[in-house]
C-alpha cells in the first residue's frame, strides 16, 4: 500500500491527466447510451456534470509548479463546453417552442443527431447541425408569429392605429419609424379596477416550486383580464435544475406578502407599483421599500419606456434579440394596460409602445410563457407560471 501512495504521488500530474481522458471516454459512452433512449434532457445533465469534472482537474493541474499544459484535454474541454452551452440553449428554445403548443418531433431529431456526433467527439459536426437547428427554428418561428398573430373577428388582418384604446381588449397595427407591429391589449381605468399580483406559492421557493396556469389565476381572483408576470426557470430547462420554477425578483402579492424580499434589497431591476387609483414605475427596486398598503409590486426587466422616452435599445442578449411575442405592462395617467406586442424583439416592443402613446412599459415573461387573458386566452396559454398581474373590478 505504501508503495502505491508513493507511486501515485510522484505520479500526480499524470494519474489526473489519465482519469480526465478516461472521464472523457466515459461521457461518451453516457451520451451514446442517452441519446439511443432519446433522452436530451438527461443528455445534456451528463455532459454538464462531466464538464465540471474536467474543468476542475485541469484548475488543478494548472495550479501545480513545472506543469505542462495538456493540449488535448484543454482542447477536449472547450469544445464539450461550447457544444454543451450550444445544445442547452437550443434545446431551451425547443421547449418554449413546445410550451407554444408547436410540433417539435423534428427538431429532437436533429438535437439528438448533434449530440451522438458529441459522443463520438466529432465537435466540428457537432456545431454544424445545432446551427443548422437553429436557423431552421427561426424561420420556422418566424412563420408561427405569423399565424399567432390575432385577427379581429372578421379574419382580416388587425386595422392600423396609434391610438390608444379607451377600454377593453383591442388589436391593432401600429406604425412605428422601424415597421408595423400588431399589437393586442387590455385597457382599464384605475378608478374602476384594482390590479393586484398573484402568486402560486405564498412565501419564497427556490426549487420545485408551484405554478399555475394564467386561465387559473384569473379563475381564483375573480379577474376579467391577465397576463403572465416574471422571469422565472421553467422544469423543462437543464440550466434549471435545482431551481425549477423559481423566479428570484421582487413581487408583492395580494396576500400583502413580499416574495423574495431579502435577496433584492439592492436590486438594480425595475419595478410597477399598483396602489388604488394610480401606478407607479420605478428604474430600481430598491428606489421601493416593503410597503404593504398598496395592492402589488412586481419587479421585471427590462424597463422599455419611462415618461414616454424610450430606455431601453438593446443589450446583446440574444434571447430579448430575437422575435417572438413580448408580454408588457404599461400606463398612461391613470390607465393602465396589459399586452403583447407580436413578432417583435424587446427593443421593438418599445418602439411600438411609444409610437402608441404610453408614457411608462416595462417588459415581462415572454417565449413559452406568454399569455394573454381578456374573457378568454388572446395569447397563449403557454406554460405554467409562478404568477401573474390580473385585472379586478372594484
């Protein structure tokens, strides 16, 4: 035994070498064996885990004195990695895709085909066919915005205007200096409604937590009107586990509790505050303190408008970059709406609102998780949710 101990000492460098290669070799054969069930999920887990692994033995080697780099496991790893984050996030849209009620047989075909090249580390393949993946499901999204977008009654395509309705749920096309943007939106006097913040679960959650459809939130308060609220990490995300349907941003609920109080005392993130007849937005949460008299706080990002001016222009994000259907809530005086923008980026989404006249819109959950409740479902139902804003008559 002592002579083993002593081997394996003077032999360090090389023993972490070799178990990392064999790690490697045996995140192959785990890939090679998920892939034949057609579990992505369950793929994508092992090639995070093992990627960690990697990365923590080669910090090791590179902290040791005469260390010479090993090129081909360095290599190894950063090719897992971008391949990793890759997949990840193509599967993530996969699921938002799924959440939209969208077949997405063919494309677990292709994300399945990218990972079996992973196993056999053919990295360059690998890449190849996510990329061709992803291309095809923004064309394809592309076109889905396109059916999604809501026609008025007739079946003809929303009528144009900027102006802002008085009441109710509307459709219209608005110009802006960048394009038309259909946009659907629920209106309502703050002398006659109150708006409040609902939650699924009642205290802070972070992993497993419970989640209700937007039709149910509407149902429960009473409501006449809805929409989806924050950010949060859906179930059927990989970067997700340990934290499934959790949101970490600072909500007030009708129950007057504050949820995720502690962890946003310094919060950089925007706010809306609903308090009987007005509404208020702030630039930071923490330009707001835990008051409870009022009837819901939520906090999103990004803010899109505040005082009529648009504040946000892009970030490089690429999911805000991309199309879809953007879920806001805005005002103007003491009205209050509620919508979706279509087809359109975050950045856009702004453009479209100012060119109708709000004074103050902040951005909220969109993807699978937009929704749109006004006497029935405008957008949506999407997924689950972890709460909501909702409309209630006085």
């Amino acid at each position: 035994m002592l002579q083993l101990l002593q081997y394996l000492k003077k032999h360090e460098k090389q023993v972490i070498i070799t178990l990392s290669c064999l790690g490697l070799l045996f995140l192959s054969l785990l890939i090679y064996y998920a892939v034949l069930l057609g579990k992505v999920s369950d793929v994508l887990l092992v090639v995070k885990s093992q990627l960690s692994n990697s990365q923590i033995a080669l910090t090791k080697l590179k902290n040791q004195d005469q260390f010479k780099r090993n090129e081909t496991l360095q290599n190894d790893i950063k090719a897992i990695e971008i391949t990793y984050k890759d997949a990840v996030r193509t599967y993530e849209k996969i699921q938002d895709l799924k959440a939209q009620k969208q077949n997405i047989t063919d494309y677990d075909k292709e994300l399945i085909k990218s990972l079996s090249y992973l196993s056999e580390r053919n990295y360059a393949s690998a890449s190849s066919t996510i990329a061709s993946l992803n291309k095809k499901i923004n064309e394809d999204q592309t076109i889905a915005q396109s059916i999604a977008t809501p026609k008025i009654s007739t079946g003809s395509n929303a009528p144009p205007s900027n102006t802002l309705p008085s009441s109710g749920y509307a459709v219209q096309k608005v110009s802006t200096e960048i394009g038309e943007f259909t946009v659907g939106l629920v209106s309502a006097d703050l002398g006659s409604i109150r708006v409040v913040v609902d939650t699924a679960s009642d205290s802070d959650c972070h992993d497993s937590c419970p989640v209700l459809s937007l039709g149910d939130y509407v149902a429960r308060n009473g409501a006449f009107a809805g929409i989806n609220g924050t950010y949060f990490c859906p179930a059927e995300y990989p970067s997700c586990a340990g934290k499934t349907n959790s949101f970490d941003l600072l909500v007030m609920n009708k129950n007057k509790h504050y949820i995720n109080a502690d962890n946003n005392v310094y919060s950089t993130n925007p706010a809306v505050i609903f308090q009987g007849g007005s509404v208020r937005f702030v630039g930071q949460a923490l330009q707001w303190g835990r008051d409870t008299g009022v009837d819901g706080v939520l906090s999103n990002y990004p803010l899109l408008l505040s005082g009529g001016t648009r504040v946000f222009t892009g970030d490089g994000d690429p999911k805000k970059g991309g199309k879809g259907s953007r879920s806001f809530v805005g005002s103007k005086g003491n009205t209050v709406y509620i919508g979706v923008v279509y087809n359109a980026t975050v950045a856009e989404g702004a453009y479209a609102l100012k060119a109708l006249g709000l004074e103050n819109a902040l951005n909220l959950d969109s993807g699978g998780s937009t929704a749109l409740w006004a006497g029935g479902y405008k957008a949506g139902p999407g997924r689950n949710i972890p709460n909501a804003i909702l409309f209630i008559n006085k």
